[in-house]
C-alpha cells in the first residue's frame, strides 16, 4: 500500500534524512521518499504489518506537521 502526506516543518534539507532514516526503520515500511521541494512523503508498506495511524504518528512525533493525506 502506498501513502502520501502533504507535511510541514520541512525546511532544510537535511529533514530528508531524518524522516527517511526514521520512517524506513518502522517494520512493515518498503520505501520511504521524501519530496523536500514539494513537502511530500510517500511510504511503501505492508498493511498486514503495519497500521497505517502509525506512519502518520510517527511523523509528527518528529515534529513534522500532517497537512492533509493525498492518497
């Protein structure tokens, strides 16, 4: 499954790292690219594995903001 979220507090570029390097850790994640132009993560993962709840959580325990989910 894939999903996509819109997020702020992306404001260097080293955010990538950070937000690949701790999303991609997370049993059940495929892939993780972080779009820095843009401000758009997008996660490959197995549902059967992982919930869903937890990629966004995730994220904003690392201080990112979910804007809105786009897919």
């Amino acid at each position: 499954m894939r999903k996509i979220y819109k997020v702020g507090g992306l404001f260097e570029k080293r955010h990538e790292d950070d937000i690949e390097e701790n999303i991609s850790q997370i049993d059940g994640v495929g892939n993780v690219d972080v779009d820095f132009a843009n401000k758009i993560v997008i996660v490959d993962f197995d549902e059967r594995v992982i919930d869903v709840d937890l990629l966004a959580s995730t994220l904003t325990s690392l201080g990112y903001g979910i804007r809105h989910e786009i897919k």
